[in-house]
C-alpha cells in the first residue's frame, strides 16, 4: 500500500483514501497509485463498490500546477479516469471541502457523487489561463446540461451544494458522516437492481437550442477582457453538443494543452503561486500568532474611511467610523447605504445581507468610543500633522495590544509610529480606492513593527478577501512609488507629440483596462494636482488643466472631453491646443511618437524602479511586485505582472533601453538599476537574486 492511497475494505466496500496534503493535488504521486488501487478493487471479487475519499482539509484541488511545464509522467489524469470508467462496479466520490478542476473531473468519471453540506465544486481552470483537461467540458455538460456547466467553466466559480443538488451534479448531500454515508450509499447502490451508468453514456440533456447556447456563450465571455482562456473554454463546451463524446474529449485534450503551454497560462500560474508566496514574510516565523481582530475602528466617513468600513464589515467585524461631527458621520453612513442598495439592485448581494453589513457599521464622534477597538485604522486627509494629532488621541484611548493602522499610501509610518509611546503596534494598511472592492492591500512594516502585527494584517486581509503584500516604508511604497517614475514621462510624451488618445491606446492595446489620462479623469486630476502641491511638484499640462476647473470625467472635461451623461472620452480640441501651447513656450521639438516609445518610457521605467525597490529590499521579492500591480493598478493579468513580464520579454533589451533614454534625457527614472544591468549580464532572472 503506497502512501498517498490507502484500500481498507468494509463489508464488501472498497474505500480508497487519497492521502496528499495539503490538497490533495492530483501529482504523480497519487495519480500512480490511485491507478493501481483501482485496478486492486476492481479485480478482487469481494469488492462490490468503490468508494473514493479523500483524508484532510478537502477533497482533491484539481491538478498538480506544479506539474505543468515539466516532462509528463504516465499514467495522466485522462489515463486515470478512463481506468474508472472502465469499472463497472459503483464508484462513488466522497466530496468535503472543495472538489476543484481535475478532483471535480475525477469524480465525474465515477458513476455517482456524494458530498458534505459544506463543499464546494468547481472547474476553476480559466483562472489559471487553462480550460479542463480531463474530460470536465465533455462530461460536466451530459451532467447538468450545456448552459449550467458553461457558466461553471467560463466563470471558473466553484458552486455550494444547493445549487450543485438542484443541477444534478451530485447524487446526494451528506448530513452528517460523509464517509459513512458514502459506504452506505454506494452499498445501496451494488445491491440495487439499478444499472450503473457513465456520464459518457449520458446525452438527454445536450438537446438545447445552440442558437440559444451562442447567446449564452456571448453573456459569459463579456468580461473575459484580453483573456483567451474563457473563449477557448466555451468553444470546449460546445464541442460536447456538437461532437460525439470521444472527438469531444479528444478536441478539449488539443485545447487544454495548447492553454498550457500558452503565455497567458504561465502568467496567471505564476501569480497564483506568488499571490501564496506573498503570504510568507522574511523574519516572521510561521508560527506567530496572531492577535484577535473582533472589532474595529475606521477614522474618517470620506471615501476612503467608509470603503474601509465596508470592507470590514462585508468580513463579518463589527465597525465604529469616527469623524469630527455628527454630519460628516450622517454623509458617510448614507454613502455606505445608498453602495449597498447599489449592490442589492446588481443582485450582488441580498436585502437581508445588506442589512447586516449596516447593522456592523455605526458611527461616534468620541475617541473614547474606540476603546475596547482591537484594530483602528486611519483614513483622513493625507499630511503628516494631522496624520500625528490622531495617531496621539489614539494611542491615549487604545487598550494594550490593540493595532494602530494608518492607511497612508505615501507617507511615512515609520514617523508615524514615532507620535505613539507603542510603535511596535503601528502598521501601514494601504487600501485602494474603492477599499471595498479593490483586491490589494499593502501592509506596510515599519521598523518597530511587531511580527504578531504583521501576523494580524495578514490574517485580517484573509478574512475580509483582500490579496495582501507586504512592503517596507519609502515614499509611495511599491505601487505609487512605481507609478511615480512612470508618470511624468506621460506629460513628457505629450508634450514631445503625442496625444492622449495615442498614450492611452498603446496602454489598452498592452491590456490594460484604460490608459493614464483616462484613469487620471476617472479618478480627477485634482487629486494628483492637490498631491504634486504637496510634494512641491508641478505638471505643465495637469496643472493648467485644473486651474481652468478641468477636474475630468465629474466636470465633463480634463484630458479628454465627456458629453453630458457620458463616461466615453472624446478628443478635446481645448487640450491639443493646451499641449502645443506649452511646448512651445518650453521648446519642446514636437514629432512622431511611435508605440515602441511610448511603451520604453512608461512600463520600463517602471520596472526600472521595481528593481531599485527589490535591491532596497522594500518588496521582498519581485513576485510580490506583480501582486501589487495586477491587484491594485490594473496591470494585465495575462501578462503576469510588470516583472514577470520584463523576464520573459529579455531584461537585457530594456536595460539597452534605458540607456538609450537615460543618455537622451538624463531623467534618472531611465536610469538602470545595478541589478537589472547585473541581469542583463548574466541572462539570470529575478529569482537568482540572493
Ligand atoms: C487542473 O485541474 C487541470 C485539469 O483540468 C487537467 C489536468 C490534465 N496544485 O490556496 P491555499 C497549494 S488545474 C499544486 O493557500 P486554501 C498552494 O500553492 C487546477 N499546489 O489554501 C499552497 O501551497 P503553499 C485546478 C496547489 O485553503 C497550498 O496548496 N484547481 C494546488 O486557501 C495551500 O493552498 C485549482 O485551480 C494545486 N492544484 O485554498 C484549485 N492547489 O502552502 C487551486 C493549492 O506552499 N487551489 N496548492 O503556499 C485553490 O483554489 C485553493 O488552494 C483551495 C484551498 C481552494 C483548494
């Protein structure tokens, strides 16, 4: 008996138990002797059903990832769940926790499926840039019908057992002991007269209207934005309609493989090892405890203080928002109704949800009402005298233990800390805007910072579905620092003959989902304008934009112009002038700008200066760089983040790059950073780094 595959017999049942933690990925090491447990039960004549489980926190997670890329071992995940349906005795899966990808494709392959109240199922492939490959586009389809399983695949969303007993996708739902259950059940099922049939032998539910399908397909690939994944999977779902079973599952093997070995898939793997890998902070144990985080405190009701709360809140923690007077509070209290009803009306959440998220949230006006807070995080107006007058009120009314967080995105926390007499519980808590649906959050260190501290954001970001990165402290940390050094070059380029349109077409054309000037009027460029006053920095163009009241898409005009009740940009002729004006009255030569240029002088230095993060070891590593920007800035997720990508594009040409713009304009952004040269030297990549 091997390891990873257990065969205990019980009265007549085969029970084999997978035993790979942590998830039971399905490596060669459980695929070999899985095959040959079932060939074992299959062929010893007191067996009369076979129940498959799995030991742990769940059921198989799919595929091992880790296995794509390198040289195949027999027998695959296909090979195995052919050996299943050649078993004409009951097989029977027993499903806790999540049954995802080829674990969901294993258990089609046996003749019935039972789970826990708690699971969940899904073929969540497209996340990873793959489509199934081991039958789940064939057999998913003949099980729940076309429509449902296209939604589950092109989605990649797992479903809970409601839904997936409504569907049919699992025969029954286990009260009480799975295991148990599943021996009785599929006891049952040997003695039963009934005949045992195979998915594949299922096709009553592929009669549909394809006309019917298309629209579907049309309805579910909408948000596959630059994704190639979500397409080719929906045209493996059709092929079940339109194919017969084997020329199906052959065509969906052609397609699964060509996603693996595609670009995009490679991207999105990488981020789903570095998005777990972020998790692991260097100098902090494993086993640090974290402290208890059961309530909450947020200063400030503007924006960013009641997307925080939101956040907060929609994790389930309890939240007081203090402000300065009973309006403010009364303004950020209505705001965070009148987001959830928004929600509510989307159908994204129900009326009852939204009453208890509210019912978390309440609002005061004295300091005092934080004090049983475990955590409070500050989110008022960005300077650093009045980021020290809270930090000192708080850290009088705190009790012992409780986490002081601000959430600053440029400033330093390390002088914040300094305004407390308990710096070792200060944080930096980045949010992005809006704090309640963006992904990201930068959990900055500071040098008192407790490792427990550190323990606890990283916990808190788990339980309220935030993608956390651990950063250290400098100006802008690693996103807006990033952005900082590419975006003066955006007013550069306009100023040399570019057009707004022109930068932001070669943005979207990379996959971005808009390009600079349009985010800048998005988010309205008196924001950036009210920073550069704070940093003392000016922008020719930005500038007078706002002076004329030009604040972007809210005033119907900034670098491009809105028509009433519109959110597309058109040219705006206001600007072309504006731009000619002020090379003139600088000398700027203007000419063609070519794609190639705009690309060198925006996304490399913005790598430029990643790799100066990593050498200053403010990110930890350089996937931790990708994280931040493919979750809080919107870098393209097939392409796996600014690093990733700058490794498989060839370091050495950017760093020729760099040079080149480094000795024509002699902007230190373009400057290389040693290590970039040392990598474009030795042809290493980030990871070489020690
Ligand atoms: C597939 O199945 C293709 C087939 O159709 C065709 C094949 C021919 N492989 O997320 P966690 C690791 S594609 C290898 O922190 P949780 C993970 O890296 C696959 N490793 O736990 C981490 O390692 P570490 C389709 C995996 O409780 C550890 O396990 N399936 C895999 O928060 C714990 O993970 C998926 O896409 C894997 N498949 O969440 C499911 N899965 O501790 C991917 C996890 O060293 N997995 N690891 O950092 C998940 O969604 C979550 O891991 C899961 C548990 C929900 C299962």
């Amino acid at each position: 008996m091997s390891d990873t595959v257990k065969i205990t017999r019980d009265n007549g049942i085969a029970v084999l138990t997978l035993d790979n933690p942590p998830v039971n990925a399905l490596g060669h090491a459980l695929r070999a002797p899985l095959f040959e447990a079932l060939g074992e039960a299959n062929a010893d004549d007191t067996v009369q059903a076979i129940v498959i489980a799995c030991a742990g926190r769940t059921f198989i997670a799919g595929a091992d990832i880790s296995e794509f890329g390198k040289p195949p071992k027999e027998p695959s995940l296909p090979d195995l769940i052919e050996k299943l349906e050649s078993i004409d005795k009951p097989t029977v899966a027993a499903i806790h926790g999540t049954a995802l990808g080829g674990g969901l494709e294993l258990a089609l392959g046996c003749h019935y499926r039972i789970a826990d109240r708690s699971a969940m199922i899904g073929l969540p492939e497209v996340n990873l840039g793959l489509i199934p490959g081991a039958g789940g586009t064939v057999r998913l389809p003949r099980l729940v019908g076309p429509e449902a399983a296209l939604k589950m695949i092109v989605s990649g969303k797992p479903i809970g057992m409601d839904e997936a007993a409504r569907l049919g996708a699992v025969d029954r739902v286990a009260e009480s002991d799975l295991l148990a259950e599943a021996v009785a059940f599929a006891r049952d099922m040997a003695t039963s007269r009934k005949p045992h049939i195979h998915i594949r032998a299922r096709s009553e539910k592929l009669a549909i209207d394809l006309a019917a399908f298309d629209e579907a397909v049309k309805a579910v690939t909408k948000k596959a934005r630059g994704l190639t994944a979500p397409h080719t999977a929906a045209e493996a779902v059709r092929n079940a309609i339109t194919m017969e079973f084997d020329a199906a599952l052959d065509r969906e093997r052609e397609l699964f493989l060509e996603r693996r070995d595609s670009e995009e898939s490679a991207a999105q793997r990488h981020l789903f090892f570095a998005t777990r890998e972020a998790t692991r902070v260097p100098g902090i144990p494993r086993e640090t405890e974290a402290r208890k985080i059961a309530r909450a405190g947020v200063i400030g009701a503007g924006t960013m203080g009641a997307g925080i709360a939101m956040a907060l809140a929609n994790g389930g923690i309890p939240v007081t928002i203090l402000e300065m007077n009973e309006d403010a509070i009364a303004r950020g209290l209505a705001h965070i109704d009148k987001t959830y009803a928004g929600s509510v009306k989307r159908g994204s959440i129900t009326a009852e949800e939204k009453e208890a998220r509210t019912g978390r949230i309440s609002g005061t006006t004295h300091y005092a009402d934080l004090a049983d807070c475990d955590i409070v995080i500050e989110a008022v107006f960005e300077d650093m005298g009045v980021k020290r007058q809270v930090f000192t009120a708080l850290g009088g009314v705190l009790k012992p233990g409780a986490i002081l967080a601000s959430n600053t995105s440029y400033l330093d926390v390390n002088e914040i800390a300094a305004t407390t007499s308990r710096p070792q519980d200060v944080v930096g808590l980045h949010f992005f805007s809006p704090a309640h649906v963006m992904k990201l959050l930068e959990i900055v260190r500071g040098e008192e910072t407790a490792p427990d501290v550190i323990k606890t954001a990283l916990a808190l970001a788990r339980k309220i579905g935030k993608v956390p990165v651990v950063v250290g402290v400098c100006n802008g940390f690693v996103g807006n620092r990033m952005l900082a050094a590419r975006r003066e070059q955006n007013e550069d380029l306009l100023l040399s003959g570019a057009t707004p349109e022109q930068v932001d077409r070669v943005f979207t054309d990379f996959g971005w989902p808009m390009g600079p000037f349009q985010m800048v009027d998005l988010a309205g460029l008196d924001i950036s304008w009210k920073h550069r006053q704070s940093q003392g920095l000016t922008a020719p163009i930005g500038d007078t934009l706002c002076e004329a009241g030009h604040f972007g898409q809210k005033t119907g005009r900034g670098f491009y112009l809105y028509e009433e009740g519109s959110r597309t940009p058109k040219p705006d002729p206001f600007v072309q002038e504006l731009i000619e004006k002020k090379a003139a009255e600088l000398g700027v030569e203007r000419r063609e700008i070519s794609a190639d240029e705009i690309t060198e002088r925006t996304l490399y230095p913005m790598i430029n200066e990643g790799a100066k993060i990593l050498e200053e070891r403010i990110a930890a590593r350089a996937s931790d760089i990708d994280v931040v920007w493919v979750n809080g800035y919107g870098f393209p997720v097939a392409k796996g983040g600014p690093m990733f990508w700058a490794e498989r594009f060839g370091i050495k040409t950017i760093v020729e790059r760099l040079e080149h713009w480094h000795r024509k304009t002699g902007n230190r952004v373009f400057e290389p950073a040693p290590i970039l040269r040392q990598l474009a030297l030795t042809g290493g990549g980030f990871g070489d780094l020690v």
